[in-house]
C-alpha cells in the first residue's frame, strides 16, 4: 500500500532516481523463493567457518569431532550421520522431518537452541544474517565423501 502510493507519487513528482529506488524496494518483498536458494559467498562462508572449526570439519579428511563433520550437510536430515551421538532433541528433530536446507540452516544457526530446544551445540548463534548465507553457501560445495564436487 505505502510502496504504490511512493511508486505513484514517486511517477507524478519526484525526480527519476527517486522513481527507480521506490519501484525497486518492491521488488524484493515478492516472489523472494525461499526454497533451495544458495544466496551467499563461499569464500567469505570460509572465514565465518572458523568459528565452527573447534567443533566440526569438512573436507576428505574430516571426522566427526565435538560436532558432527558437515561435509553433505545440505540435503542432511538433522542427526543422522552415522557414528555421530547426537542429542536426543537432535534425533527427534530429524524423525519430525527436518531436513537442512539453506533456510532451515539459516533458522538453526542464527539461535541454535532456540531452534532445536535441547541441542548439544553449545554455539551462541550467528548474528548477521550475511554470515549465515556466507557459511551455508561455503558449507554447500562439499559433497558428502567431503569432495568439492559439482560446485553449485
Ligand atoms: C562448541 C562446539 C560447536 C560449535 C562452535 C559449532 N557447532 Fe555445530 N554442532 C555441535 C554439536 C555438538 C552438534 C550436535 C548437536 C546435537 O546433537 O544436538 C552440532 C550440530 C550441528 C549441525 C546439525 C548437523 C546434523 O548432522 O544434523 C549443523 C548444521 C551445525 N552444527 C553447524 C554449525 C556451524 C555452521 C557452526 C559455525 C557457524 C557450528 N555448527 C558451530 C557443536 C558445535
């Protein structure tokens, strides 16, 4: 409502680049899919990932360690790497159906247990959501035998 009255006035009385800005801004509260969308920066998702590293690995070599490696995390359904002892609020999650994709990702990992309430991650939650799409996308190039298979 408040963007078609800019976007009207913005047509009647306002100088072309304020025009732009206002029909602009529209765009984006639409058709955004929050579905698979890979969003972020792998590079920059490397640095995020050092706040990670104390607890969880990627790559061939990875093991499970505090947390689970999150080598094929994306596509995972939540607690069921094999040989990894998870909490049981984990497990239950995952027998709910929660799979990790970007956006379930993005909920888990700005409030980890505000979204699986009884978790074992103790991590304080990434703030930013840029963070959260940087290390998601950086998460999304390893395969599940930790490759950087058909990067995405
Ligand atoms: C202090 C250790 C620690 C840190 C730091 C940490 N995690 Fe975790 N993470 C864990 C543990 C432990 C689990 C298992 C949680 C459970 O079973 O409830 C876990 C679980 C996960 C899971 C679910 C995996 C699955 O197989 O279901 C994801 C995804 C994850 N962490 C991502 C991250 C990311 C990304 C970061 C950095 C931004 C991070 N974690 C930081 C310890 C940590």
């Amino acid at each position: 409502m408040l963007q078609k009255l800019l976007a009207v006035t913005a047509i009647v009385t306002l100088p072309a680049g304020f025009a732009f800005a206002a029909s602009h801004e529209s765009d984006d509260s639409s058709g955004a899919s929050m579905e698979m969308e890979i969003t972020g920066d792998a590079e920059a998702g490397e640095q995020v990932f050092r706040k990670c590293q104390a607890c969880h690995m990627v790559g061939e070599d990875a093991q499970n360690r505090v947390g689970p490696t999150l080598n094929g995390v994306v596509g995972r359904t939540a607690g069921t790497l094999e040989g990894f002892n998870y909490s049981d609020a984990m497990v239950a999650k995952g027998e709910e159906g929660l799979v990790w994709n970007p956006e379930t990702l993005a909920a888990y990992l700005e409030n980890p247990r505000g979204y699986v309430e009884g978790t074992k991650m103790s991590f304080a939650g990434l703030r930013k959501e840029e963070e959260r799409a940087n290390v998601i996308a950086y998460l999304a190039q390893y395969s599940e035998d930790g490759t950087m298979g058909e990067g995405s």
